[in-house]
C-alpha cells in the first residue's frame, strides 16, 4: 500500500493529520503482508511437494532413516498421496 493511499483512507475517517493513525495503518498491513506470506509459503510448498513428492519423502525422513527407492516410487506415482499433500496444505491454509 501506498502513503497515498493510507493518506486516503486518513481523510475518510476524518483524521487526515494523525501520525498514530498513519502508524497504525502501517503496522496492520505490515502483519497481514507476513500473514499473506506465511500463506504462500505453505501453497508454494505443496505445490513443490506434489511436483517432486520424493524430494518430500526425503526431508520428512527421520535421521538415520534410507528411503526405499521402489517403495518411494511407487507412493510418488499415487494419486491418493499427492492428494493428501494437497489437503494438508489446504488444512493449514483454513486454520
């Protein structure tokens, strides 16, 4: 958001001079900027996950753990897992 556009939004509420107000308006859009953020993060990533699901598979893997290629394979072919990565990222999204 532009300082014109905050200054707008001033005037309308009948406080064109207030710095509290201008400050105000600043700090609210700054936390729904990082909320939107958070947001694409968790889309963005999910949409990588079901791109490359091994790569996935991999980074949830418990340390000392090997994945099974052929198992790994198959689960990334799997319509039904891609689908679950999908819906836990829309989880996240709604809560």
């Amino acid at each position: 958001m532009t300082d014109e556009r905050y200054k707008k939004l001033m005037e309308d509420v009948g406080m064109p001079d207030s710095r509290s107000l201008f400050i105000a308006l600043h700090m609210v859009a700054n936390e729904v900027a990082q909320e939107c953020n958070a947001e694409l993060k968790i889309a963005v990533q999910a949409l990588n996950d079901v791109i490359d699901p091994i790569s996935k598979m991999n980074r949830e893997l418990e340390e000392g753990y090997r994945l099974d290629g052929q198992m790994a394979h198959k689960l990334s072919q799997d319509p039904n897992y891609l689908r679950e990565i999908a819906k836990t990222a829309l989880d996240k999204l709604e809560n």
